[in-house]
C-alpha cells in the first residue's frame, strides 16, 4: 500500500469519526428533537376485511386487506394459497401469476410470482403525513 493510500484512508477515518462525534447534540428543524434519538414505531391499524383503498397508479398491484404476520412465505409452502387458489374462498391471483417466464401457463402459481409480499403489501389506514388533495386512480 503506497503512502498516499495510506493518508487518504486516514482522512476518511478522520472524517468518520468527525461526524460521528458531530451528531451527538444536533436537533432536527421541525421538532427540535434530538436526532440520535429513536421512537418506537405506530400501532399498526389494518382496515375490517373487505374495505379497499384506493389505488395510487393504475398499474398498482392490490394490497392486502388483512393480516399476514401468522402467514408463512417460505420455498417449501406459501400460506396465502391456502386461501387465494380457490376463488370461493378468496381472490384468485391473476392469470399473470400462472405463467412462467417463456409465457407456457401453469396449474399453479408459478415459482417467480411465488413470494406474495413482494408487490402486494398490507393496506394501512395511516392519516396522511401533511394536508394533500390526491386521488387514487382506481379501486
């Protein structure tokens, strides 16, 4: 390692610590609360089964209306197909799902939309973050 390395890696520590140090004491602009300090986070509310929100963008997938905490997603099984294969229990998944990659259509959801939680997520009832008009773009 040459001896320039050598000092740019010490500036950088130098710089590291610096700042580390500088965080200690320094307020946040909208509150004035202490910046290294942690809230724990909302009680979580989700909506009765059967209410939907609005969509943001047309091509949002739709979110889940109910609690998934107890629902195991794993490579060996997938709790939400329990219900979601057989329409007069649930929703089925769009055909989408069906379809592998080359687009040959399966009995089952293929392995590549296999984890539900990577697009659909649980609807909250969170109160907006300031006053806004915005509309959804459909249900």
């Amino acid at each position: 390692m040459t001896s320039k390395a050598v000092w740019v890696m010490a500036a950088f520590g130098l710089m590291f610590l610096s700042a580390q140090a500088g965080a200690e004491g320094v307020k946040s602009l909208n509150s004035g609360a202490d910046i290294t300090a942690t809230n724990a986070a909302p009680s979580s509310t989700t909506p009765t089964v059967g209410t939907t929100f609005d969509r943001a963008f047309s091509t949002q997938p739709p979110l889940i209306p109910h609690v998934i905490e107890d629902l195991a997603i794993n490579q060996e099984s997938n709790a939400c197909l329990g219900c979601h294969e057989d329409p007069t229990v649930a929703p089925r998944p769009s055909e989408a799902h069906f379809k592998d990659r080359s687009g040959t259509v399966a009995e089952s959801v293929d392995r590549s939309r296999w984890f539900c939680t990577q697009c659909h997520v649980p609807q909250e009832d969170a109160k907006p973050l300031v006053d806004n008009t915005f509309k959804g773009a459909l249900k």
